[in-house]
C-alpha cells in the first residue's frame, strides 16, 4: 500500500516539476525574450531621443530584472522539490534495504 502512495506521490510532484518548467518557457517566450529584442530594436535606432532612452532604461533596470528573478526563483523551485525527490528516493532505498535485511535475519531464525 505505502509503494503505490509513494509512487502516486512521485507522478504528482513530476506534474508538479514539469508545470514549473513550462510556466518558465512562458516567462522567458512570451516577457524576457520580447523585452530583449524591444530594447535591441530601440538602440539599434528604430525609435531615438529621450523618450527611447528612458524606455530602454525602465526595461533594462526594471522590467527585465524582475522578469529574470521570477525566472530563477522557478528554477531554484524546480532544483530544490528535485533534491527534495531525490532525499525520499534515497531513503526508501535505505528502508527497503533495512526491510530486507531485517527479513534475512527473521528467516534465518526460523
């Protein structure tokens, strides 16, 4: 019975991790890419003067900070519930050995 929760729990937390990723996909694709090629275009000359410096500027100190912080903090996210997976995972191993070391000794007994 605790071998089929653990592995409920275990395609959970994978649905869990792959979501993560593709929420970043999204925050990269559809915000820090666009924000990236906006401020090339912009110093590559599409718009000049005051009004284009002040853009680029708000994107390069603002916007794109941000976005980049939401970006690491799923990455940090993703990397810390893979640990916490690997964590479970290495001590089942350990209790199932234990388990099974435990059961050589009871049927040496009997």
């Amino acid at each position: 019975m605790f071998g089929i929760l653990l592995r409920l729990a275990r395609q959970v937390v994978a649905g869990v991790m792959g979501q993560l990723m593709q929420q970043m996909n999204i925050v990269q694709q559809q915000a820090y890419r666009p924000m990236q090629m906006m401020v090339q275009q912009v110093v590559g000359g599409v718009w000049v003067g005051k009004g284009a410096d002040a853009f680029v500027q708000e994107v390069q100190s603002l916007m794109m900070p941000n976005t980049d912080q939401i970006i690491q903090q799923i990455t940090r996210t993703h990397r810390d519930i893979q640990r916490a997976v690997d964590i479970i995972d290495r001590a089942d191993r350990q209790v199932q050995q234990r388990v099974n070391a435990l059961g050589d000794v009871f049927n040496a007994i009997f």
